[in-house]
C-alpha cells in the first residue's frame, strides 16, 4: 500500500517545478533586461549622431544663405 502512496504523492516533483518556473522566468528577465540595457544604449547613440547631423546640416543652410546675402551687398 505504501509503494501506491509514493506514486501519487507529487510533493518533491511539485515543488521541484516550482524552481524550474522560478528559474526560468529570472533567466527571462535577465535576459530581457540586457536587450533593454543594449538598446538604450544603442538608441543614445543613435540621437546624437542624428543631433549632429542636423546641426551640422543648420550650420550649412546658415553659412549659405549668409553667403548668398554678402554677395548682393
């Protein structure tokens, strides 16, 4: 009687799943963390160089449109 006990007692097996659901959600949160580290990094350095060529791009429409004015003075 004691061996059927033991095959439908799931305490040991229950508990035992419990830390693979545990573990597996901390390894998703992981890694779900370092792609949001990496592309925050990723997007800074997409925002400033876009800065710099707009800027740049301003400072071009700029020097232009003075040279254009000093000529017809």
């Amino acid at each position: 009687m004691k061996f059927l006990e033991k095959l439908t007692s799931k305490k040991g097996q229950v508990s035992m799943e419990i830390g693979i659901l545990v573990a597996a959600a901390v390894a998703v949160a992981a890694i779900a963390a370092y792609f949001y580290a990496s592309n925050v990094s990723n997007t800074g350095k997409q925002i400033t160089n876009s800065t710099n060529q707009t800027t740049q791009a301003l400072a071009d429409a700029i020097s232009d449109a003075t040279s254009e004015l000093s000529s017809y003075a």
